[in-house]
C-alpha cells in the first residue's frame, strides 16, 4: 500500500514549487524571521497551524507563544500571538514557557495547549495548560503543576486513534533522569495515570508517532542547547516495554546539528521529522530542520536533502537535484588553504577562510534567486559565520553552526542572486574572523 522510500526520493531536475530548505533563514509572508522554536503543529481541515516559542527578544524568558497557518507547510502567514504573558503568573514574562503543542478536544470543541512551565533557573520544572476555540486562540491560561506530582521539563502530547481519542504527556521527569508517559483526562486539563516510565534514560524532546499499529517515540538525550544523536524506541502498545534505543541516523552528524521538536505523520506511511538548529547565544537565528523520515528498512530513519518538496495528498517526497562544485577547485586569496582528509566530499577542502583568506567559486546561473548549499566543517565549541558575496557585490553574512569534536560537514543553506550565465561566489572575503573550513557547494534552481 505504502510507496517505496526509493520511490518517494525520486530526483528532479526541474524546478520545484514550495521547497523546504533544512537550515535556512526562514521567513514568513511579511518577510520577517519565523520565530516558531520547539515547534507543535496541528491540522484543521486544509489548514496547517504552527504554534512555537518566539525567541526574537534573543532570550529565554517567555515573550510569546506565536501562530503561524499554511496551506503547504511552506509558506506560512504570522497570526495573532496564541499565549502571551499573564504578570503574576508561571507565565509571567520573569518565566519559561517552552514546546507549545496543541490537542483538539472532540468532545469539548475546544483546542487544547500544553507546554514546558518554569522558573528562570529551570526549578519548577512543571506544565502548563490553555485552552482556546480557534487554534490560534488567543488561548486562556489555566494554570501550571507537577504532573501527578513529578517534574516535568521537555514534554510533548500524542493522541491516539482510538474511538475516545486518548491522550498522552509525554515527558522528561525526575531531574530529566527517567522519561515518563501518563494518561490525560477526558478534557486533556490533566493527567490520570502514569502509563509507562523510561527509568534512566535521561531523555528530552520528545514526540510520538503510531504507525500500522506501532507506537515509535522519537527523543534526544540531555546536552544543553548543544545537540546529541537523537534516538527512536519502539512499542507494539504504548504502555508496553519500549525497545532499546537506535539512532535516527549517522551518530556522528549529531541529527545534523538539531534535537527533535515535532514529527508529522504523511499519507504516505512515512513522516516528516520538524527539528531544531539551536543557536544559544542568538536563539532568535535559530533554524529549523524539517527532513523525511522514513521506514523503507523496517524501522526509522532520517534522510538528509538539501531541497526538497513534499506533495501533502499522497505524503510522497522529492529531493531535488543540484550541480556541486568543489571548493579546492576555486580561486584561493590570503591565507586560504587546502586541506587534505578523507571524510571531504572529494577529498580536499578549503581552510584558514576569513582574517585575509578567502576563496572564489564560479557557478551557473539561471537570473533568479537560488538556493545553494554550503558544506562546512567547524570543529568549534561556538558557531562562526562566513562573508558571502556574489561578482563582487556587498557581502552578506552566514552564519555556520558548530559541527563539534572530529571532522563532521553540514550543509549550511543561503539563498543567493545568481545572474543568467557565470558567477562567482567568494567565502570568507572582508572578514576579521575565522570561518568554517568549506568542502563543497551545491546550487540548485529548485526555487
């Protein structure tokens, strides 16, 4: 019944309409940043809705909880602010509020918000409940407590298909050392019984999804706002003993430097996993990375794409096709140099960009904005960033996310304007800092 995951990675030269980019700096219809983090999203007839923490006051206090709709899970419109700061309250704008997600209660008509509750210091480590009639609300605060008198920090909520449309907290307890799931009520305003407990496996961002009758949790352990290789368990009910911990894909890529928010199940059978690129000390520049997951082998597995398009009737998937060029195939200035190790692309690279070293690739172009990914390698603790300039016109910044210990690329988006015919991109041009070494880039016309 399901199509092939080979199938649904099926490559395309042309371009395509309504492209997700992992990574990039995502905008809404005004143009401005989409400040949606630890993501919820829900579907009210062809209506997509996405409820997450706003980080443009750059803190980690609450400001609000935003709502953005679409009808492609692309192009998304700002709304009205779902939840806002209540003074005197555990939402006050001295608190936490974190990972928005929204039920829809059938028998109440009313949509339901849970969300991660705190103090400053991440003591009171509780949830908080809203309600609403419209999914963007505004919602009504109803209040902040220990679920059955446990702490909770990362949380999320699944709701099964059941005829009752039973819910479920999912969360991180116990100092985040054991993972917990507990029953909610029949007007999701509380929990009833704790279901099943994870003891010791110090998990967080959490989310769930059935599939033909499987119950898959997807989570990431505990590293800070540094990201970790996120895991999956599995279980034939959701109160039954999980499987043993897997990863989502190559440890190394550390979820391709991001911690699960939400997982969206498609028509297809497969998902699409909605992850967070988290940049501590700028939370507002902080990206999403939307993949597809998969389980073409019988169990999860998240596939890296540059580009890609999803079609939401059939839940079948593209990834688009680019022409790579090499970066030690460029014109090097300065202090740039080529470096040698297996784990590049073509076995080179160029480093030592930026503070007088730079290097210049000529590229094709087709006289419209286009997407070009850029492979970096920084073994930092902290992010750098990168001039990048098109024939010689003003620089624009990007910005490079730290791929950690050992030599691990990623991929960093930007869009660009590339004339019709030849262009040249220049790295690391201007710049009194160091950036990311840089091992290739792809340029795709997908659009």
């Amino acid at each position: 019944m399901r199509t092939t995951f080979y199938a649904l990675l099926t490559l395309c030269s042309t371009a395509l309409a309504a492209v997700i980019v992992p990574g990039a700096a995502w905008t809404d219809t005004s143009g401005n940043s989409i400040q949606a983090h630890g993501a919820g999203i829900i579907q009210v007839g062809s209506t997509y809705y996405w409820l997450g923490e706003d980080k443009a006051k750059n803190s980690t206090l609450f400001s609000a909880v935003s709502c953005y709709t679409s009808s492609d899970l692309v192009s998304w419109t700002r709304q009205n602010n779902a939840l806002t700061p209540i003074a005197g309250t555990m939402i006050s704008s001295s608190n936490v509020v974190e990972r928005p997600k929204v039920l829809y209660n059938k028998a109440n008509a009313e949509y339901v918000m849970w969300f991660h509750s705190d103090t400053e210091d991440y003591g009171a480590a509780m949830v908080g409940v809203a309600v609403a009639k419209t999914p963007c609300g505004p919602y009504t605060y109803k209040g902040s407590f220990a679920p059955l008198g446990a702490q909770s920090r990362d949380e999320s909520v699944f709701q099964d298909d059941d005829a009752d449309q039973t819910a479920y907290l999912l969360y991180a307890s116990d100092n985040n050392a054991d993972f917990k799931i507990s029953k909610m009520d029949t007007n999701y305003y509380n929990v009833t019984q704790q279901v099943n407990e994870l003891a010791g496996a110090t998990l967080e961002a959490p989310g769930m999804i059935k599939r033909d009758g499987v119950y898959w949790l997807f989570a990431s352990h505990t590293s800070g706002w540094s990201p970790n290789p996120n895991k999956y368990f599995s279980a034939s009910s959701i109160s039954s003993t999980f499987s043993a911990q897997a990863d989502l894909t190559a440890e190394a890529t550390n979820t391709f430097y991001s911690q699960n928010a939400y997982d969206w199940p498609l028509a297809s059978g497969n998902a699409i996993y909605m992850g967070d690129r988290w940049n501590a000390n700028v939370p507002s520049i902080s990206s999403y990375i939307w993949l597809p997951l998969s389980w073409a082998t019988g169990v999860s597995q998240l596939t890296w794409a540059d580009v890609w398009s999803v079609d939401l009737a059939t839940g079948a998937w593209t990834i688009a096709t680019g022409t790579t060029y090499q970066a030690e195939a460029g014109v090097r200035s300065g202090s740039s140099t080529i470096l040698s190790n297996s784990a590049y692309s073509n076995g080179e690279a160029v480093g030592y960009l930026g503070n007088g070293g730079s290097v210049t690739i000529t590229v094709q172009g087709i006289g419209a904005e286009q997407w070009v990914s850029c492979y970096i390698a920084n073994g930092d603790s902290t992010w750098r960033n990168s001039t990048v300039s098109v024939n010689g016109g003003t620089p624009i910044v990007m910005q490079q996310p730290s791929t950690g210990g050992g030599l691990v690329i990623l991929s960093v988006p930007i869009k660009l304007n590339l004339k019709s015919g030849s262009n040249t991109i220049t790295f690391g041009a201007g710049q009194s800092n160091y950036a990311a070494d840089l091992d290739k880039i792809v340029v795709y016309t997908a659009t």
